[in-house]
C-alpha cells in the first residue's frame, strides 16, 4: 500500500488577478485573489517537490512585479513551515517551464528534476520566434529556459517522452500536451482507493471543472497557448481521475485553503494539509 503526505505551499500571491485570465471569455474587469503555491509530497523514502515557484534574486523579479505579486517568500522560508529543507528535496516535477513553476530550481541543489521532452523544446522554439509567440509567452523567462537547457545537459533534469507511472509506488506523471503549454504535465498520487491530481495550469480554479458558480459546465483557463479543446478534455480527464474535484490540487486556487485543513502565518500566506499518511501528526497544528 502506498503512504504519502502532501501539503500545498503558497510562497506568494496577488490580490487582484483578471477573472479573465481563470476563466476563458470572461473578460468583465473583475478581479480575485489568485495564490502562487506549490506542494510537497513525502512518502516512500521521499521528499518531491511538483514545482518550485519563482525566483526574486534574479530575472524573476521582473515577472513578479509586472504581475503585481506581492509577500514573496523563498522557498527555504516556505519549506520551513512543514519542516524541510530545501537541500531535503530529492526529487522535482515541473508541471511546465513558466516563471513561477520553474523559476526557484537553483535553489534545490540535490534533487533529480523531471519535465516533458517537448516543453522545454517548444519553449526554446518560441523563444526564438519570438516575433509571432510574443502574445502567449509572457510568462517564459528565457534565463530559466537557458538554466533548464544546463540541467538537461548536466543530467539533473531528465526530459520525458510522455507519461510515468510509478514514479514512485503510487505516483505517477501523466501528459497535459497542447494545452496551457505544449509540453505540460500534471501528477496523479494515490491515497488508499483515491487518487489525488496535482493539476499544474491545466486549471486555475476549481470552477474551471465544475463551471463557473457551480453550473456544471466546464471553462477552460484565459491564459495558455494551447488548444482550448484540448484543455477541456483535460479538465475533464482530471476531474474522472480524482472522482471528486475536491481532490483536484489547483497551485492558483486559493479556494484550496478553504476546502481543506489549513493555516496561515504571520506573512499572509498560507498552508493546506492534504493528505496525512497513516500516523503521520499534523504538521499546521
């Protein structure tokens, strides 16, 4: 039987993200309260992170003040609060290669990271034509994309040719392709006859699978490059994966903090307790 921990860590957030940027055609200049997060799972001898957030100390910054991000925390302040370290992380999955998933890998100087093959070969591509991407790369930052190259090169990062099952016992990778980014990724972690689905960008909110005040029909995100087609076969291949959308883990959906076990410290950000594996005490107490 598998046995995982799992905890979702915002590092920052910004007050007043565009509705539509969540919710594909709803442009009607309203705002809500958007988390940049990340999870850590621990279990099976190990501690993995599904990405790693943003980097201040470098280019980062800039994308984080255009987004009017604010109470930023590294992630060794951010880990600290569930007790690790992050030269503890042994292993990394990055969802996509945008700023604020991939953008902190420098600070992880012991983990083996994992990411699609054609993620990092189309953020290149688009890199360099720039001229006709421009509109949906806003969120690409061509150092990180340079640092991932190194990684690959390095043998830190291993590119994938689609999914993993069985990472790990019990956790496995499956393919997001052609939908926020070409390359994405998402991961599934079971928990006794229940499956948990850490959803990188697929979805912002939970209202992406359940519809937008609970309507039932699904909405694709307003911010991607990918097929909206294909995004929502992917809600919805996600929402039938986990069998309840509580279960989906959405790093963007501050909502999160209100439907599970949660805390939040002094620094306004705030911590969700997920899963706890047998006699495992909790960590926000």
């Amino acid at each position: 039987m598998t046995s995982y921990s799992m905890w979702m860590l915002e590092y920052s957030h910004c007050l007043e993200h565009p509705v539509g940027c969540i919710f594909y055609g709803t442009w009607d200049g309203s705002t809500r309260k958007f988390a940049y997060s990340y999870v850590y799972i621990e279990g099976n001898g190990h501690r993995i992170l599904v990405d790693v957030g943003h980097d201040n100390r470098g280019s980062n910054r800039a994308y984080n003040d255009e987004n009017d991000i604010v109470d930023f925390q590294p992630p060794d302040v951010v880990l600290a609060k569930v007790g690790v370290k992050p030269e503890q992380i042994d292993t990394i999955i990055l969802t996509h290669a945008h700023y604020d998933h991939a953008g902190a890998a420098r600070y992880f100087p012991n983990a083996t990271f994992y990411l699609q093959r054609i993620e990092l070969e189309s953020s290149r591509w688009a890199l360099e034509n720039a001229h006709l991407y421009a509109s949906i790369i806003g969120a690409l930052d061509p150092e990180d994309v340079r640092m991932l190259e190194e990684m690959a090169d390095s043998g830190r990062l291993r590119l994938l040719d689609g999914p993993v099952e069985n990472l790990f016992p019990g956790l496995h990778i499956r393919t997001a392709l052609d939908t926020h980014t070409m390359g994405g990724q998402y991961v599934v972690v079971e928990d006794g006859s229940d499956n948990w689905v850490v959803t990188g960008d697929a979805l912002y909110s939970y209202e992406n699978a359940e519809g937008i005040g609970g309507s039932g029909v699904p909405v694709n995100i307003g911010f991607g490059g990918g097929s909206g087609w294909r995004g929502l076969q992917i809600i919805d291949e996600m929402s039938r994966t986990a069998g309840d959308t509580d279960r989906l883990v959405i790093v963007h959906e501050y909502d999160t903090f209100r439907r599970h076990p949660s805390r939040t410290y002094d620094d306004r950000l705030s911590v969700a307790e997920l899963i706890l594996a047998p006699g495992e005490s909790s960590r926000i107490d």
